[in-house]
C-alpha cells in the first residue's frame, strides 16, 4: 500500500540559507500535519492543512511557511535558516481531521 | 495545559521478562490516547488506540482515568520489540487532531 513521501530524505544546508520540504500523502488523505523532532526531543507539531487549507498552528516560526496544494501535497518553507533548525521534520497525513495519522520516513535537516 | 509524560527516557529488559512503559496524561475532558512505536530507522507507526482495546504484537494498554494513566504491557518481551516508544493524544485546544507527544520511552530488549 502507498504510504506517505517526504523528500529530500536528508537535506545539509547552511546558515541563513533557504529550505523547502516536500510531503506527499496517502493517496484520497485529505489532511497533512507537519511535525519537527530536534535532537533528542519529542515530536513537536507545526502545522496542519485539511481540505488545502490550514487549519492549525503550533510553535513555527515566522520564518517557516507552508501550504497545501491542489493535490493535496504540501510544502514547508523554511528561510534564514538557524543552527536550531537542525533537526527530523515528520509529515504525516490522515483521512479528514483527527482520525488516523501515517507518518513519513521524515526529512532530516542539518543546518551548518 | 494539556500534557503527555512518559517519565523513562531508557527500559532495559532481558527477553522473556515483561514490559511496562509508562505513560501518564493530564487534561480535562474524555482523553484519547495512543501509542506509537518507531523501530531502528523506520517511520512512526501508530501501534495502539484506547478506544480500541485490542492487543498488537502482544501490547496491551488499558485507560485508568483514576491514576490519569495509560501505561503500555507486554507479558514477555522479544528482541525485536526493541524501538522507541512515544505515548500521544490529539487532545489539543482545537478538535484539528494535532498531536501531542510524550517525551518517549527506549525499549531494549536485551537477549
């Protein structure tokens, strides 16, 4: 069965530089969320979209920004990069809100 | 606020001796909770809901609204149960289905 995609799997990038990552979820899931786990530390949510809007916001930094698109797929913009942006970033995607959530193999991010 | 607390970072057990990772919640409200299991470069799998009281790969956990907790047992271990385990629940200010993980908890399983 399909499962969520995430690319790049691993990304290096430098300080102030820009990032962005792709989520592609289960076929007909109508619902992303967007996690980020620094080192050593539990998930923690940024953002979610359900029907290519969004619908909840947690810590993300002014700095990031996403969306969902058409088909469904979403992207996290990540600018002026920090040392602190270093970490697994997860997407996952459900069916509508609060059911379910298939997680990505995530996108691991070290900023330099 | 609402919060999940696993209070082990590290559970180390020899095979064949049983498991029992802590999970405790605290809000107001029906909770809802679930553990999630991710193995050595896997991604996180949903392993276990409340509401559905079934038993996967030999894990159980039972909801004790008294003690706010929802603890994951397995009567015996296997080495391949070794793998971090997070407790969560989409109880946020907002019904969006957020998650909100607990610290997790490493399982090894010694042989």
């Amino acid at each position: 069965a399909a499962g969520v995609i995430q690319s790049p799997r691993h990304l290096i990038k430098e300080k102030r530089e820009t990032a962005t990552l792709k989520c592609y979820p289960i076929p007909r899931h109508d619902t992303v969320y967007w996690y980020q786990q620094g080192p050593g530390q539990d998930p923690q949510f940024l953002i979610s979209f359900y029907e290519k809007m969004q619908s909840d916001k947690g810590s993300i930094p002014d700095r990031f920004s996403a969306q969902q698109f058409s088909d469904y797929h979403s992207e996290l913009n990540m600018s002026s990069l920090e040392l602190g942006d270093s970490a697994l970033y997860f997407c996952a995607s459900s069916l509508e809100e609060g059911n379910e959530q298939f997680f990505g193999p995530g996108t691991r991010l070290t900023v330099l | 606020a609402q919060r999940v607390t696993q209070p082990e970072k590290l559970l180390s057990v020899f095979k064949g001796a049983p498991v029992e990772l802590k999970c405790n919640y605290s809000y107001s409200g029906s909770p809802e909770l679930f553990w999630y299991v991710q193995y050595s470069r896997q991604r996180l799998q949903l392993l276990l809901r409340h509401i559905s009281r079934e038993s996967i790969k030999g894990f159980t956990a039972d909801l004790n609204k008294g003690e706010t907790s929802f603890h994951l047992k397995k009567p015996f271990a296997q080495e391949e149960d070794s793998a971090m385990y997070y407790c969560a629940s989409p109880r946020g200010s907002s019904n969006t289905g957020k998650l909100i993980f607990g610290q997790g908890t490493t399982l090894q399983v010694k042989p």
